[in-house]
C-alpha cells in the first residue's frame, strides 16, 4: 500500500469520531428540544401532570440539553445505549440489533440480485441499442423503477397471497440455520425481496445501459472490433469492465443502506426491522433507540464510504488523493 | 487503465465487504444470544416444546388461536397506561376482581368481599388456591400491598399508579414519598387483605380490575422502575395464560396456564399473537390468523350475503364515543347557542349510515349504547339546519367562526374522511370555512390538555363500564381530562352527588340528568360510538372482542 493512501485512510479514519460527534450531537438535540417527550406520550390523557412532571425530572429531562448530552455519551463510550421507552425498560442495544439483522438479511440478498441481475441486463439492452428490444426492455424496466413501493406492494400482496395464496401477505418469521437466526428461507421473505429488487435491477440496469453505451463510443472500443475480435469479448473485457466503474459508487451507497431498512417497505409488509422501528421510535419520542439507529447508521455510512473512495484509488490511478480530500 | 488491477481491486474490496459484513452478523447474531438465553430459562418454567420456532404456515398446534395484536409498550402491570399493553397483561397476570363477558365485576383472586357500613372499608377475602405461575407459592395479601405499594411509589416511575389507585388512603402522602407505606392497604392475614378508601365510591371496586392493582411476584420483580422491563420476558404471572414466548415486536406465545383458579379455565393450548405483519384482513383471508377486525375498506365484501366471509362476521358493541369538543373557555365557543348551532347542523344519521356503512352508531349523547346507565329515552339530536341557522344568528352570526380551526391528531396525511365530511356539512348549512389542523399525536394531547385549541376532535374509550368513566372524569369542571373546560354547576353538583350514591338505580339516574343537561350545554359535539366489527373462523368458539379490555381468551374453544 502506497505512504499516501496510508496517511490518507488515518486521516478519514480521524475524522470518524468528529463526524459521529456532530451526527449525535444533532440527533439528541433534535430529538431534546423538539416538543412533548415520551414521558407526556406514554402517561396519556388520564396521568397527573405532577407525576409526569416528577418522572422527568426523575429521568434527568429536566436538565439542559447539554448537560443530558455528556451524561448521555458518557454512558455510550463505556458501552451503555440507553433504555428504549417504546419497549418500555429495554435495553436499546436488545432492541436495535435484532431489528437490524432482520433488514441486513433481505437487504444483502436484493443487493446481491440487483447487481447480478441489473448489470447484464443494462449490457444487454445497450448491445441491442436500435433494435426493438432496447427500447422495449428499457421501458418495462421503467415502469417497475418509477412505480413506488407503496403502490407496488399492494400489488403484489393481492397477487400473492390473496389471488395466488402462495405467499403470506405480510411478516418475518425466523428458523435456526446452524445456529444462526434466519428469516431468508422462509416465505415471508419472498415479498420484500421482490419488491426492492424489481426497481433496484430497473434503476441499475439503466445506469449500467448508460454507461455502457458511452464506453461503446470510445476509440478502443471501435479499434477492439477493427482488429477482429469476437463481440462477445469485446463487451466482457473492453467495454463492461470499463463502464462499471461508476457502477462502484452506486454499490457503495447501497452497501450503506443494508442495514437502514425502508420504512414504507417494513410497514407496508409488517416487517420488524429498523425502519420500521425507527419510524415507532420517532412518533414515541424513543430518544435512546432514535439516537442509536442514527450512530449505528452513520458509522457504517462513514466507513463505506470511506472504503469506496480507497476503491477509486486503486481502480484509476488517475484518480488520486494528492491530499485534496473533499 | 490496467484491467488486471481492475479485477484484483473489486475482488479485494468483495473479500473486505464480506468480511465485514460477517463481523456484522457476528456482533448481531451475538445481540441476539441474550435473548435466546432468556427464552430457554422460559421454557424451562413452561415446559414449552422444543420446536417453538416453527411458526410457518401450515405448522399448526393442536388448540392454537392466532391473532393479530398490538405491539405492546410493557407488560409491566404497574405501568402500563395503553389497552394495547393491557391486553395482554390481562390474561398472564390478575387481581383481586376482574370483569366477566357481561361486563359485571367477579371476584378472581379474592373469594369474596365485604364492604364497612359507611362504605369505606373493604375486605377481601384471598382464596387459597392461587399459585404463581411458577407454582412456587400461594399468592398472599402481602403480596397485593408490596404489588399496589410498588405502582404508587415514585421510585417506580409509573403514571397511571395514582390515577387508578388514588382512593386508598395514605396513596397521594406515600407517592409524594411522605410515607414509607400506604395506611389503607393493610395485611390482616395471608388470606385477608383490607382496602380503605376515602369517601365511598361506586367505582373503586371497577378501578381494581385495571392492571394497576394486579400482583406481581416479589421475588422476580424486586424492585425494578418502569424503565427496568426485562423480568417481563418472563413475567411470573397468575392470570389464564402464561408467557411462552415474547419476540420484541415480532410475536407473543401464552400458553394456558393448567392451575388457573377460575371456571371455565382456559382451553386453549396456547395463543400466537402476531405482532407485526401488515394487513390483518389479508391475514385472515389468507389463514394465518383466526381472528381480525374489518374497517371500512372491506365491509362491504364482508356483508355480501353470497361472499364466503359473510358466515364468519360479528358484531358487538364498544364503549367509546367520538365526538368534536369545542374550548368552552373562550369567545366564541363559550356561547352554547353557537355550540348547539354547530351540532345541530351535523347530520348524524349520514355520517353512521352512508359514510361510515353502518361500522358505528350515531349518537344522541355521551354514554355509548351497552353501558349501565346509557339513557335509551333521550332524545336524538336532530338535523336541524333552519334551527341551526337560526341560533347561529342569535350568537352573533357566521362571522364569529371566521378563520376557525379544529385540531386533530395525523402524521400530515389526508385527515380523516369523518372530519372532512363535518366540515363540508358546516360550510353548507351555516356558510362558515373550517381549517383543519393536523398535528403530531404527543403535541396534539399537550395542546388539547393546554386548552390551546378552538375545537379537537378525539375519542373515549372506557377504561370500565361506568356513566362516571365517562361524565365525572370528561365534564366535571374540576376534572383533569376536561379539555373542553366546560363549566356547570348544576352538572358537578349532580355528578358529585351521584359519585357518593350507594343505591345504584338512583345513581344512575342523576347521571342521566346530568348527561341532560351536558347534552343542552354541547361543550362537546357527540357524533357516533363504534361497533366491534370482525371475523372469526368458523372452528373458533367463544370468541367475542370485548367493548374494553378484559380477559376474554379463556372462554375460547377450538373445535375442528
């Protein structure tokens, strides 16, 4: 590994715990200063205003936002999350981390398709460009990208579970593999999967469709099939190879976005997973889990990011760090 | 561009991801070991069966119900202030009373009671039978003052102690932490636990059905707050069911509890309660759940004579009402003429008919229809627009409402269709534009409890079947829940005098007047009470959704 680069991921790596910092920082003030806490919501309509007063200051809501916020870090570098109040008296990091692996599951295996599946297809389409099938395969992919999971996925669901009853209509459900917790064999998984990789593969293939076709336009490409070699060699090793450059930074954010699960997708199919809790603990006012999910969030966000930048160095020297960090 | 270090570069970064990603599964997967930890000390207690995963379809249990429940905020009795939470303690944990499907007290863990001449002293009588679910012990009346004691002490945290447990003597100086016990709860022996309240109350009893007053186990729960929750995952209750299974948001599983002390005991081998699963009617059509509401997307497929979901479909009542409260505090709508303008041009019978197809009642007044005390001679509130028009003018004219707002809880979504169809009913007859304004549920409630309102709109649900739960606690002018602020002597002194009433029809009847003279006063625009409407396959007997929250799984057979 180059000096440069070295210094270069110490240096992104430093700025890690600034960045979390500010995240947190931002998270909990939000959260602080923004009207009606979880004491109010829970005690509902019927408690004494003196006990949810007491109960405050009992919990500490009643000091400045700063003052919570150090008490609050404090208990995170020795490892403590906080306590989820939407569950109420539990720990957070018993909340959060089996909601996460619920997304991360069917969220690495529609990354997994996406890309398989988007990149030949974006190839395909563009190798056929001026015949009927570009433009007939583009527009149906276009269709699964701009329609909306929210209409998306009561399509589905009638035409699954209710028409077809092949498929249950909503839920996770969990079998022990080897030790491990999996819900991917199971039915349940089969909707959410379908529903993410349907205008994923749309989105990437016509990325990668773009791409191609400008590679196609390029001197080597054109000296590529003067000197005779076979087209299907052209495209494997001059032009797709070439276009999936780019393709690297949409995998990053993707990458980023395994364990952030979507928040229309899990309520719409009821499944337990981040976004879904993430949703229940804003409208609950679940400081803990709120300001949890976002530094977990923002940690692997950093991280991938930081992983894919490395990437370009070493896929085009042209691109290097020269210490210009943006 | 070498394509070499191309290839050798994304390999790299696919090796690092994985590895990573592994990392990740191994720091969740070890997340999750505490749970599963919790799970098998579980079983241990309920002898559960070794395939507990395997919740497929077609994997069914012999005497299995499936629902689709709440995802519950704590199964901590002490603190739970939601009927979400309180449906499932009521069935793993009990009281001293509870309530049967007829909605009439029954004695659960006390054989019977006696109350003192002046009302004031209550003795309850334990009967011997009752064990923890563990089988460790008897319960005893000790038992009752450390459970009671706990949901009053400020160390707790919880909020609904003193809201339903506010009548014992001694209970405000001992949840201002004044003293170190509760003077009206007193341990005559194991078997006889003496409750002394106040002032008589018709009510006191109906509060110790609510979770609040149930028992909870000593030795498991010490002296954790309503913070500290994890002994719930395996509450050791004495209530019907037992706790087989608890997935945070995912799943419940109770299985009967063999010794319950009541007739009939439950009969079910065990209840899966889903938690999370999207559309509990598709659910049903497609038979992962055995139960499920109808809302108004689907009644009209329900009710088709010819439809297969015809047969499965009931109904029954619910105590709640719905209802458009105005600031009774403030100009404009401290004139009940303008109020009853307002009411009187609301067309009730539509809204329940045609609007909401028959799902709920209109109504005529606040009590709902299958409450004690619910007055079947008052007369309806008509739609009467001349009338409105013409008290409207008498208030001042359509000018007053310029600009008026109603508030309501929403997420910012379209508001609720009933709302929009009052406003449009308003802008018709009496020519006034009415804004909506949505606001986030915890604001909402602060807004309305602030008084910072023109007009809300909101429901009531019963916490127990009593006229009181309804018009003492909603429109008494002294009332913390009274976000109306409506203000009538002759109505409190009529509420106050029927609180201290020992005779029950008498009672009755002044809360009757009174709901009168609130009907005459319309601080509040009553508009209809809902109809439990649901399904439930044919193989499931005795299954009934209660109009509130009471123990209703032990009276369920499976018949196939």
């Amino acid at each position: 590994m180059p000096a440069g680069l070295a210094t270069y991921i110490l240096r992104r790596l430093l700025l890690l715990p600034v960045i979390l910092l500010i995240v947190s920082f931002v998270t909990f003030a939000l959260g602080r200063y923004a009207p009606v806490d979880y004491v109010e919501i829970q005690a509902g309509p019927r408690a004494q205003p003196e006990t949810i007063e007491r109960i405050r200051e009992e919990r500490g809501l009643n000091d400045p936002v700063p003052v919570q916020y150090v008490r609050y870090m404090g208990n995170v570098l020795t490892g403590d999350l906080g306590v989820s109040t939407r569950y109420q008296g539990f720990p957070v990091e018993d909340v959060i981390f089996p909601r996460m692996w619920i997304s991360l599951q069917y969220n690495a295996v529609v990354l997994v398709l996406t890309f398989a599946i988007g990149l030949p297809m974006g190839t395909w389409a563009a190798m056929r460009r001026g015949t009927w099938q570009d433009p007939l395969s583009i527009g149906v992919l276009l269709v699964f990208a701009s329609a909306p999971v929210l209409i998306s996925i009561p399509l589905l669901q009638w035409l699954f579970a209710v028409k077809l009853g092949v498929l249950p209509s909503g839920g996770w459900s969990e079998a022990e593999y080897l030790g491990v917790e999996l819900g991917l064999f199971s039915k349940h998984a089969v909707l959410p999967i379908l529903a993410l990789t349907l205008p994923g593969v749309a989105g990437i293939a016509r990325y990668m469709r773009g791409q191609v076709l400008e590679v196609l336009d390029q001197d080597f490409v054109r000296t590529a099939n003067a000197k005779g070699l076979q087209a299907g060699v052209v495209v494997t090793r001059h032009v797709a190879r070439n276009a999936l450059l780019p393709i690297v930074t949409i995998l990053g954010f993707e990458l980023a976005a395994l364990i952030g699960g979507s928040i229309f997708i899990e309520t719409l199919l009821g499944i337990p997973g981040i976004g879904l809790l993430a949703f229940e603990s804003i409208k609950s006012r679940d400081y803990d889990t709120i300001t949890a999910i976002v530094l977990v969030g923002s940690t692997i966000f950093v991280l991938t990011m930081l992983l894919i930048d490395i990437a370009y160095g070493f896929i085009d020297p042209r691109i290097r760090v020269e210490g210009s960090i943006s | 561009m070498e394509t070499r270090r191309l290839v050798l570069t994304l390999t790299s970064i696919f090796v690092v991801l994985i590895v990573l990603l592994g990392g990740l599964t191994v720091i969740l997967v070890a997340g999750g070991g505490g749970d599963d930890t919790g799970d098998t000390a579980g079983d241990g207690n309920g002898g559960g069966d070794p395939s507990g995963d395997a919740n497929d379809l077609g994997d069914r249990i012999e005497g299995e119900l499936r629902l689709f429940g709440p995802d519950p905020i704590t199964l901590d009795p002490a603190c739970a202030s939601d009927a979400g939470s309180a449906e499932y303690i009521v069935e793993i944990f009990s009281g001293l009373v509870s309530f049967d499907l007829d909605l009439k007290v029954i004695p659960d863990i006390a054989e019977d009671w006696e109350v003192s001449d002046d009302g004031t002293v209550y003795t309850f009588n334990l009967r011997g039978n009752v064990l923890f679910h563990d089988s460790s012990r008897p319960v005893s009346a000790a038992d009752f003052k450390f459970s009671m004691e706990r949901a009053l002490n400020p160390a707790t945290q919880s909020t609904v102690g003193e809201v339903y447990l506010d009548d014992l003597v001694g209970a405000a100086e001992f949840a201002d932490g004044d003293a170190d016990e509760v003077s009206g709860i007193k341990v005559i022996d194991p078997r006889t636990l003496e409750l002394t309240i106040a002032e008589p109350s018709a009510v006191f009893v109906e509060k110790l059905t609510y979770p609040t007053a149930y028992v909870v186990d000593e030795r498991e729960v010490g002296d954790s707050t309503c913070f500290e929750g994890n002994w719930t995952l395996t509450p050791n209750g004495t209530g019907p069911f037992k706790m087989e299974e608890w997935d945070l948001g995912r799943k419940i599983v109770l299985a009967a509890n063999p010794r319950f002390h009541l007739t009939p005991a439950p009969s079910l081998a065990r209840v899966t309660y889903i938690l999370s699963g999207g559309s509990s009617f598709v659910m049903y059509e497609n038979d992962e759940v055995d139960v499920t509401g109808i809302g108004i997307n689907n009644i009209e497929t329900v009710r088709d004579p010819n439809g297969d979901l015809n047969a499965d479909l009931r109904e029954g009542p619910s105590l709640d009402v719905f209802y458009i409260g105005f600031n009774a505090r403030e100009a404009p709508f401290d004139d009940a003429d303008l109020r009853n303008a307002l009411s009187l041009s609301i067309d009730r019978e539509f809204l329940a008919r045609e609007f909401l197809l028959d799902l709920v009642e209109p109504a005529k007044g606040i009590l709902p229809p299958g409450m004690d005390g619910y007055n079947e001679g008052l007369a309806d509130i008509p739609f009467d627009p001349e009338a409105a028009r013409g008290l409207l003018e008498q208030a001042g004219g359509a000018g007053l409402l310029d600009g008026a707002t109603i508030l309501t809880s929403g997420q910012g979504a379209t508001p609720s269709d009933i709302l929009q169809a009052v406003i449009a009913m308003w802008e018709q007859e009496l020519g006034i534009a009415v804004t909506i304004e949505q606001e986030d549920f915890g604001l909402f409630l602060r807004d309305i409890d602030d008084g910072n309102f023109e007009m809300f709109s909101l429901g009531w649900i019963a916490d127990y079947p009593d006229p009181q739960n309804f018009l003492d606690i909603k429109l008494h002018s002294e009332s913390l829940n009274n976000e109306s602020g409506y203000t009538n002597p002759a109505v409190d002194a009529l509420l106050d005098q029927a609180d201290g009433e020992v005779d029950e029809a008498a009672r009755l009847a002044l809360y009757q007047q009174a709901e009168e003279l609130i009907v005459d006063d319309m601080p509040w625009a009553p508009l209809y009470h809902g109809k439990a409407s649901y399904l439930v396959k044919p193989y499931v007997d005795g299954f009934v959704i209660p109009p509130f929250v009471i123990p209703n799984l032990r009276y369920v057979t499976i018949n196939r």
